[in-house]
C-alpha cells in the first residue's frame, strides 16, 4: 500500500503514543536477543553518559544504568504509567532538551522510536548534543518485521473497525450479527484466522465464547491486533444475543475503534520509510554522523532489526 510521505510525524500521533498500553517494562522483549543488547553495550563502551530517546518506560535506560553508565531516559509520552527510571519529555524532531555538564564521553541510544519520525531531522537533533568522535547507535524496526507488517495490517483494519461502530451506533442490536457476518470475511483475510487456524467467534457455542472472552480480553488490552480484531466480532455477537450489556458492548467497540485509529496515525510516517538494510540508514541520517557498523537481527522466520553505530565527526 503507498502513502503519501510526510514531512514529519504528526501531532497527532506524537499525541497518540501516550494511549499506548505498556503493561510490560518494554514493548520489546530484549532478553530474547543477546546479541542486540551485545551490540549496544559494545557500542557505548567508551561512554560515561547516555541518553536514551524514545526510551519508552525506561527498559534500556535502567539496563545502561545497570552497566556502570549515567544514563537519561527522554520519550514524547508524558503519561508514562510507572516509568523505570525518571523519564524527561523529547519531541526528538524539535530538540533533546539536555544540557551537557558531565565532562564524559557521551552516546546517543535510539530504541525502536527514531524510525517513526523524520530521522534526517531527529539525527539532526542527536548530532547536536554529540561532541566529534562521540556515539549514536540506532536499533531500527526492520520494514520488512512482522510489527512493520501488522502495523500493514491494523492500517488495512481500520477504517472497518470505524465503520462497524458507526453501524452498529446507528443500527439496532437485531442488526449486529449481519454486520459480523458481513465484516468477517475481510477480518480473516487480513489478520490470517485460517493460516492460524483461528476458529470463529460467531460460530462457537455461546458458553465456549463466554468462557474465552477473559483471554481474549487480556490480549486485546496489551494491544494485540489479531485479539482486538476478533474481540469486535465477539462483541457484535454477544451484543445481538445478549442486549442487557449493550452499553458495556458499545464501549468496547468504541475502543476497539480507537486503537486502531492510533495505530493508524502512529504508523503514519513510519509506513513511508524502507529501512531494510545500513545503506537505507545511512540515506536517511544527518551528514554529521557517519557509519561504524552495523548488525541484523532476526527472529526464526523473518528480519526484525537492523542495529547501526555512527560516530559523530
């Protein structure tokens, strides 16, 4: 799918991220990939100071902590529910908001968050704050990564999961089912039910949805697509079969809804971008920054990361 490229990301999805569910210390499991933590240790060995962009609830910050380093935790989300470390507010497109006073080598960590900005801008900010011969490592979203692909996904889901709710607003209960029948086909298709063999929600006995629904409410609400898309049908479903709950019915679809719509405006810019190798970095990074190295990771099935080390001259 092509979209137009954007010159920045938007105010609304910066906004967007502070809706994020972070039930977890990182959105990213770094534990499960030694050798992407290797990278990035090696490459802020020779610094005593580190600031981390984008840091999110402080996952990496804490573990440079935990390696000797005075590190600072910067991330767009104000709301950071239970940070790991003390976290200050960066726009990385407007500035780092960091003044240097420790005479130490500083680096410049960016986990998994430059890539949905404007990273000649964002670098520009990073180069800023580096003095010569100083360190800014990018761990990357590969484009080709199954999160890229289910952010291709919830993209393609949206505008369906806004017009199921505005339907079902409009429309009475005796409505619903037709409606889930109608949407399911395209919600299989894109999220993979039969590939996964997913059984149907409207299919099962209403007791064996019933007794799902827990799980499946769980997933939906640490963000998972594929559970949030088949929480809607369920929902129709259960909304035709059982009007008493029709107000807690519609306030799921509303917010199933509305996380798709933040996916869609948090995957605005990142979308445009093709970041499949360092040449791609290196295309799209200030000129003040140069390539040291670089590292792919990949999970057993598909890329998942690409990890580059600039050295400011």
């Amino acid at each position: 799918m092509n979209h137009q490229r954007p010159t920045s990301q938007s105010p609304t999805a910066k906004k967007a991220w502070s809706d994020i569910p972070r039930p977890n210390p990182s959105l990213f499991n770094f534990d499960l990939f030694p050798a992407l933590l290797d990278f990035v240790h090696q490459n802020s060995a020779t610094s005593s100071v580190v600031l981390v962009v984008g840091g999110g609830r402080g996952e990496l910050a804490r573990r440079m902590v935990a390696a000797g380093k005075l590190a600072f935790n910067f991330d767009v989300d104000t709301t950071l529910r239970d940070p790991l470390t003390p976290t200050i507010w960066c726009d990385m497109e407007v500035g780092i908001p960091y003044e240097r006073k420790d005479g130490g080598p500083h680096a410049v960590l960016t986990p998994f968050s430059l890539e949905y900005t404007n990273a000649r801008i964002s670098t520009g900010k990073i180069a800023d704050v580096l003095l010569p011969g100083e360190h800014f490592v990018w761990v990357c979203h590969h484009s080709d990564s199954f999160i890229i692909n289910d952010f291709r996904k919830a993209r393609r889901f949206a505008p369906i999961a806004s017009s199921v709710f505005a339907h079902a607003v409009s429309t009475g209960t005796d409505s619903w089912l037709v409606i889930a029948k109608k949407s399911e086909p395209s919600i299989r298709e894109i999220f993979e039910f039969d590939k996964f063999n997913i059984p149907s929600p409207l299919d099962c006995p209403l007791d064996s949805l019933l007794s799902r629904l827990p799980t499946l409410l769980k997933w939906a609400n640490t963000g998972m697509r594929q559970a949030n898309a088949m929480l809607l049908l369920a929902t129709l479903r259960l909304g035709y079969e059982r009007v008493s709950g029709l107000h807690q019915c519609l306030f799921t679809l509303s917010k199933i809804a509305g996380n798709f719509n933040i996916d869609l405006e948090i995957s605005s810019f990142l979308l445009t971008q093709n970041l499949r190798c360092p040449a791609d970095m290196v295309d799209v990074v200030d000129p003040r920054l140069r390539l040291q190295s670089h590292l792919d990771v990949r999970d057993a099935v598909m890329p998942l990361a690409l990890l580059a080390s600039f050295e400011r001259v």
